[in-house]
C-alpha cells in the first residue's frame, strides 16, 4: 500500500498546525461559526445531534496494522471506545470533544492517516474495490490510479470549494464492486483490441434526493489522459454547475439539465484546452505509483490439494463450511483466499467496531493476511490474502471476537446509516430498524435458503445507506413529527445498476419487520429454481409485492 513521502507528511502536519490555530480561534470566539464551518468540513469534522463527529479518511479503503491500532488509541482515549465503518470506505468517530480534533488529527498523522476533504464541498475520499489486487476476475489493479487521484485531488487549489460535494470511484475487474455507476466520476479499467490500458468514463451518478445512474462519456480514455479528463470534468463543472441551490448542485443535476450528448462535447472542448498539459500522466509515473502497491511474499502452493483439504475438513463441520460458503472468496494465487470479516453479528449496529476489536484485528492481520486489512462500502472488514490451509484457525479465533457471523451476501449483511441516533440531517433512526430485522431474521438456515438480497437503510434522503441500490430498500421519514418508514425494491449496485420503486404509503418502525417478513414470503412462493430475490422482483413486477403487504385482515 502506500507510503507517505516527505511531501505528503510537511503537507499533513501544516494541516494539523493550521486547524488547531483555527479551532483554538473558533473556541476563544475571535472565528465566527459561518468562517469555521467550511474550515472544520474540509477536515471532516461535522457537528451531530448530540456531539461533534470526525470522518477520518481511508483512501480506497486499505489499512495496516500500526493504522488500526492507533484507531484503537484514539477511539480509547478521544471517543467511547468503539468508531463506525462508512459506505466510502471511511472510519467516524461519533463522540469526541471539539477541542480534541487537532491533537487527533495530530495523532492521526502519527501513522500517515488524516481527515482531510472527507467532508465539504470538495473531491472525497477515492473508493474502490475491496479485493482489488487479488480478486480472480480483475484486469488490472485499480489502486495505482486511485493513489494518482488522491494526490491530484488532494489540497487541489482549484477544486477546493465546488457547488457541491464530489466523488470518485474506480473499478478494475469485470464486475463492478465499488459501484461506479452512482458516482459522480466512475472510471471502469478497460483494455482495447490492441491490449493498451484505459478507462471508460461515467459522469453524473449518485443517489441522495434525485439517485440517478452514471452514464458513459467516453468509452476508452487512455491511461495517459487521466488527470486531464478528470479535470477538465471537474472544473467544467466548478464553473457550471449550481450553486443558488444546494439540492440541485451535484453533476448529476448539470448532466441530466445539458443532456448526455451536449455534456459530452463540452467536457471534449474544454478538454481540448489542457489534455497537454503538465498533467499528462507519463510511463515514469506510473510505474512509480504501481511500486507502491507490491505483492505480498506468497508461498506457493497446489491448489488441487490445498481444495481438497479444505472440502474434507468443511465436511465435517456445518459452522466452518458456512462460513467457508459465505464469508470466503476466490484468491488469484494458488493456495490463498479472501476473508471477509462481518461487523453485523445480531445486537450489533452494522459497521460498529470496538478499541479491543481493532486491537484484536491487526493482531491476525499480522499473524494470516501479511499485516493489512481492507474496509468495504458494505461497512465490513477484509483480509485479502490468507493461506488456506489457515482459515480453518482463523475461523475460530474470529468466532471468539465476533466477526464470524456467516451471513455475508444474505439479508443481514444490512447496510446501515447512523440514523437519528446520531446524525442531525436523519428524519428517523435507522440502527433500532437493523436490530429489529436481526432479530426477526436470526434462523440462519432460512437465511440461507433466500439466497443474496441485499438490504440497505437510510435514515433520511441523504441516502448514506445506499437504500436506492437495495434490493430491499428502506427510507427513514418524517410523517406528521413522527417516524416513518418507506420500502423500495429492485434496486442494484454492480453491473447490472438500478434504482429501486417504492412499494407505496410508509410504515411505522415496528411495522417493518413484518413488512419485510411479507415481502419474502412473496418472494419464496414466486421464485424459481435458482432465482434471487431481486431476479424475481424484476420478473413479477412489484404488484403482488404491494398486494400482500398492503392487503387488509380479513
């Protein structure tokens, strides 16, 4: 992964020196609020309903060990002992003291870590796929790329206050795993007939109030052009799009009023202006930001024979070989396999992590997955590269912390705002819902039996719960001062993107577990063999869906 040079670090600790001038001003009340607000965003501080909170940024979600357990300090020392995994990738606290957040970001820096442009009016946090590198369908490492945006976008002095928040994802293998297509910027690698590297671009997706799904600007934009493409989007759109209106300020709103066509060209002409510039990505560079991302010493191994272990000893054990089904993927190199670590054990709020468990993480991270962990944007952790012939051990020691729930892929691995517990634009509480669906859902067999659904909650429009892109979606809103809960179904990340269609009229939060109980009895009765649930929803249409939730008692 990569390593802060001396520039990255003089960058980071001005930073921090700034800030803390900055929040020492605001707190002696020499800094007006309207002044320090855009201040304290561009550092990832916000202020919640009950207490600031910090976004601490995870660039395309990679992390090492020093990482985690400096997040462990300081989730200890600064917070209430546990951080919250983001669907960018991204680590929050919810509890600290303002007047903590400089010596924190101090902290931070400690182990090339900051919270820099995790909030505001800016580029974010670059995300990608979680199993970039080692996943078995991928053409070509994404994370060099990401690495070459971070750095373009970071501190970018033109970029530092758009109409409105912007972001990137990039996506290096067949299927789409960073959902490229609900982001303001999805870059999809592509090789073409003569096998040079590329990107096909999509401009103006994103969820949130009006979620719309990116469409293709350029089909093959060589590796080279990169920065100059992205910026001649990025500035097109600081100098066009909306700033009179916050709610139709994001690209998407700019591409939709223009036209796909229309915006083409005009992002063609101004790209006309600087695709020369000092910004053109050279072989140089390039192969210096791809040295950064070194494979790890693997041993080697005959996957035939280190299978077929593997086969006997699930055989004789039903919790290893769900586990193994569920929460164990493919590995590029023989005799290796991803871990997927679920952070939604039931009682437990999606992405919640305790000081211990970080502790506890980087300890086995050492010890199978050469000393890295990776964070996804379904709020759970990975080890990329664990031996086989170590999983079944590894099971065991996660069963004791609590990771080891097998439920990745099914109807619990719920993705899951914050909500009103803490979030101060929330209409309606989302975690008490989660809780809720685990404890209706506990049967791990019937689990099983409906396959992948994806269900995701959001406590407001904002939609940080992704719950457009659901297979199930649930929507937190505000019904008369009340909390209310609207259903979406069909929705889709991947290549097959959709936005999900409400199913009708909201319902109360205890409603819903039955709701949902309703809507996969549906599901169950209509399938057919080998069917998902959202492949039976498209198929049927929402109607008998509609027809047994909101039908009357006799």
């Amino acid at each position: 992964m990569y390593v802060y040079d001396e520039h990255d670090r003089q960058i980071i600790s001005e930073r921090v020196n700034q800030f803390r001038r900055q929040t020492e001003r605001f707190l002696a009340g020499q800094l007006k609020e309207e002044v320090y607000l855009p201040l304290r965003l561009q550092n990832g501080l916000y202020v919640q309903r009950l207490a600031p909170m910090l976004r601490i940024a995870v660039p395309y979600g990679m992390l090492n060990v020093a990482q985690l357990r400096k997040l462990a300090h300081i989730t200890r020392h600064y917070d209430k002992g546990y951080c919250h995994i983001t669907t960018r990738q991204n680590i929050q606290l919810n509890w600290p003291n303002l007047e903590d957040v400089p010596d924190i970001l101090a902290e931070l820096a400690e182990v090339e870590m900051h919270a820099i442009q995790t909030s505001g009016n800016c580029i974010r946090n670059v995300t990608s796929d979680q199993f970039a590198g080692v996943a078995t369908d991928e053409i070509i490492d994404p994370r060099p790329y990401c690495e070459i945006i971070r750095q373009w976008s970071t501190l970018h002095p033109e970029f530092a206050f758009l109409p409105r928040k912007f972001k990137i994802a990039v996506s290096g293998s067949e299927e789409d795993r960073a959902a490229i297509r609900f982001h303001d910027i999805g870059l999809q690698i592509v090789k073409n007939d003569s096998g040079a590297i590329g990107f096909k671009v999509l401009v103006g997706g994103g969820l949130g109030r009006t979620p719309v799904i990116g469409q293709v600007v350029r089909e093959f934009l060589p590796e080279q052009d990169l920065l100059t493409y992205l910026e001649a989007i990025v500035r097109h759109y600081n100098l066009n799009g909306r700033r009179d209106n916050k709610y139709k300020a994001r690209i998407k709103i700019l591409v939709r009023a223009m036209g796909v066509e229309a915006y083409a060209a005009a992002i063609e002409q101004e790209w006309d202006k600087i695709h020369d510039s000092q910004a053109l990505l050279t072989d140089k560079e390039i192969n210096r930001t791809k040295s950064f991302f070194t494979e790890p010493d693997y041993e080697s191994f005959d996957e035939k024979s280190c299978a077929d272990t593997l086969n006997e000893r699930a055989q004789k054990d039903k919790d290893f070989s769900n586990w193994l089904a569920h929460n164990v993927g493919k590995h590029r190199v023989a005799g290796y396999r991803t871990v997927t670590l679920s952070l939604k054990p039931n009682g437990i709020a999606p992405g919640d992590i305790t000081d211990s468990q970080l502790e506890a993480i980087a300890d086995l991270a050492e010890e199978y997955s050469f000393g890295e962990v990776r964070s996804t944007h379904e709020q759970n952790l990975v080890f990329a590269d664990v031996q086989t012939a170590h999983l079944r051990r590894l099971w065991r020691a996660l069963t004791k912390l609590g990771f080891a729930t097998a439920n990745i892929g099914t109807l619990t691995d719920m993705i899951c705002c914050p909500g009103g517990d803490y979030c101060s634009l929330a209409n309606a509480k989302s975690i008490p819902v989660a809780e809720a669906i685990q404890n209706e859902f506990d049967d791990l067999d019937y689990i099983y039996d409906l396959g992948e659904i994806e269900l995701n909650i959001s406590g407001c429009m904002n939609a940080c719960g992704h719950h457009h892109i659901g297979h199930i979606g649930i929507l937190g809103v505000d019904k008369r001062g009340e909390e209310f809960y609207q259903i979406q179904l069909g929705g889709a990340q991947g290549n097959n993107a959709n936005i999900g269609k409400v199913l009708g009229p909201s319902f109360s939060r205890e409603s819903v577990p039955n709701v949902i109980r309703k809507l996969l009895d549906v599901y169950v009765e209509s399938r057919v063999e080998g069917e998902a649930f959202v492949e039976t929803y498209h198929r049927v249409g929402i109607t008998p869906f509609k027809e047994r939730v909101y039908a009357k008692a006799n």
